[in-house]
C-alpha cells in the first residue's frame, strides 16, 4: 500500500469469495471492511461518483456494482482526481 496513491489494498476473500478492503486508518493503524449486503452500498458508478464528492472527507468509497455484483473502490488519486478499482476478472 505504501507504494500506491491510495491507503487501502483489494481483494478477494479465499474462503466466501466476496471483496474485501484493508486499509490504513487516520491514526496509522489498520482495519478490514466487507461489503455489507444492505442496498446502499449497491450503486452504480455515477451515483458513486456523486456521493464521494459530495464529502470531501471521505477518502474512498467501497461498493458494489449492480451489474457485476462485485466490489469496486472509488478513491480520491494524489493529484485530485479520482481513481476505480474493479475485479479483474
């Protein structure tokens, strides 16, 4: 992660085969999020779009696209664009 614009890495969860994200948190410490299986976090790309940039604060936005149904990461690049992180397969 410390090689990368971004404080988070992507991956597949081995054993229930769903995205996950670790990340670096404000105090320098780590955590892990999943993707909950609540329908707010199920939004396509634009509406993403919107709701990153409508908190400044936010540095990233993990989601589910609902046409895949997989784990996307919409996040905030070093030179003030934005980034998407998508599955590769």
């Amino acid at each position: 992660m410390t090689l990368r614009d971004y404080d988070f890495h992507v991956f597949t969860d081995d054993e229930t085969g769903t995205e996950r994200v670790v990340h670096r948190d404000r105090s320098g410490g780590y955590g892990l999020l999943r993707l909950p299986a609540s329908t707010p976090h199920t939004l396509p790309l634009p509406a993403a779009v919107e709701r990153l940039n409508a908190s400044f604060r936010q540095r990233y936005l993990f989601f589910t696209d609902p046409d895949t149904g997989c784990g996307r990461v919409l996040y905030r690049r070093y030179d003030g664009h934005l980034g998407l992180i998508t599955p590769a397969w």
